[in-house]
C-alpha cells in the first residue's frame, strides 16, 4: 500500500496585514457585494478579479426564482471575464460576503462548482491564481486554485 498526504497552506491576515494590491482587490469584492441580486438567500457575495496589467473586474451573485439557476459571484466574474478579456491572465480573486447587511466575520470559501471553474481557468493560463477570502476577523490567503481542490477532475482523466 502507498498513501500520501496533500497539504493546503492557508495565510492568515489581519486588514491592516494586506498588501496594498490585496487590500484593493478586498475592498472591490466587498464592493460588488453591492450588485447581488440575491432576493432569496439574502446572502450577498462580491467577487474581485485581479487581471495582469492592473485591471479588475467584479461580479456578484444572481439568484433566480428556481435556484439552480442562479449564479455565484466568482463564476459571474470569472466568465465575465473570460468572454471579455480571454487573452488576460488572472493573477488572484478576492470574495467578500454579506449577510444580513453585515460582512461575515470568517471569510467565505468558493463552492466545489465554482472551484472546479476556477481551477480549469488556472490551469489553462498555467499560472497560478491567488485566493483571497475575506472576513472581517480576518483574511485567508490560498496561493492558487490547485490548492482548494486536490485530487481535481480534470481533462487529462479523460484520456485512456
Ligand atoms: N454563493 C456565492 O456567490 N459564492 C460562494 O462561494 C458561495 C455561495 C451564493 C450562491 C447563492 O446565491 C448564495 O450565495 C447562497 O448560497
């Protein structure tokens, strides 16, 4: 028998910790928390992309009378942002989450689907994505998608 072991290393930070690039990128997504529309769960998420060249773009939740075919703020942004800026690396996603007019106090992690999006995003730029999750007990930093989904379904299983 072989086993091994698969570690995520998350980085812990304080508000006042952040780099000036992540505190931006954390203050969009709370931003875009703004635009949920989000009628049913009453949960509002705010996305923020970083795109190489400094450029960010955002995205919310958007919810529909029959669930399942609402949206979460990540894949808004990040498909967004594929069908926009296909040829734009993204560099690191940060997610922000109110509910019930309050941001949370632990950050908010990305839904298996939205981690299975992500992380096909991350493997076809072959650059890594930053995840910055934020709660206002503090931010947890992931250093790329791969991390957030180990033992991943993906292309290369589907060959013989
Ligand atoms: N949601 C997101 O937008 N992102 C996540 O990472 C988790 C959940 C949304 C989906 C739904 O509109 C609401 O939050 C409650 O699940």
């Amino acid at each position: 028998m072989k086993e091994y072991k698969i570690y995520t290393s998350v980085c812990i930070k304080t508000a006042e910790e952040l780099s000036p690039q992540e505190q931006a990128l954390t203050e969009r997504a709370k931003e875009a928390t703004g635009s949920s529309y989000s009628p049913y769960s009453h949960f509002a998420v705010g996305a923020a992309m970083q795109l190489e060249g400094g450029k960010i773009v955002t995205g919310s939740n958007q919810e529909n009378a029959s669930y399942p075919v609402g949206c979460c703020a990540e894949r808004t942004a990040l498909h967004w942002t594929a069908a926009n800026h296909p040829d734009t690396r993204i560099e690191a996603i940060a997610i922000a989450a109110k509910s019930g007019g309050h941001f949370t106090s632990l950050p908010i992690a990305p839904c298996g689907m939205c981690r299975q999006a992500l992380l096909e995003a991350e493997r076809r730029q072959g650059h890594p994505i930053c995840v910055i999750l934020f709660g206002t007990k503090g931010v947890h930093i992931v250093k790329q998608v791969e991390e957030l989904l180990p033992l991943s379904f993906n292309q290369d299983a589907m060959s013989i």
